[in-house]
C-alpha cells in the first residue's frame, strides 16, 4: 500500500501553485515570471528567488530590482 505524501514527510501541493524545483517553495506569480525571463521562457519548472540567486551567483536585492524594472516598463507580458 503506497503512503500519501504528507505520510512520507512530502508537502502537498496546492492545485495549481508551483514550487521552487530546489527548495520546495510554493512560489508567487514574479518568482515564476523572472524565471521565464531570465533563463527559459517555456520553463515548466522554476528557483524561487533566493535559489535563483545563488544559480546566477547574485544576491536577492539584484533580482528584486530586475521585477521591478520589468513591473515599472509594463512591456513584458509576464509582468502584467
């Protein structure tokens, strides 16, 4: 007989909100969308922005900064 998730220490995932493929972080709406700009558009997986800060070897505050300049120019459709 196959345990559930949570029997098996494992968070469930809520219908629809993705996680953080690294830390298991249920992510917002800007962690996905800065995602998909910066490192693959069609990403079905996704860093949370302390994880994708350590990929790309830059500090939270820098990727902060990049959604807000994307949020502040409305050209980017992810940001809308």
């Amino acid at each position: 007989m196959q345990s559930l998730p949570h029997e098996a220490g494992i968070r469930a995932q809520p219908a629809g909100q993705p996680l953080c493929k690294q830390c298991a972080k249920p992510l917002s709406g800007d962690e996905t969308a800065i995602y998909r700009k910066l490192i693959n558009r069609g990403a079905s997986e996704y860093l949370c922005i302390d994880c994708l800060a350590v990929f790309l070897g830059c500090g939270r505050k820098a990727i902060e900064d990049r959604i807000a300049y994307y949020r502040k120019a409305g050209t980017c459709v992810l940001f809308r």
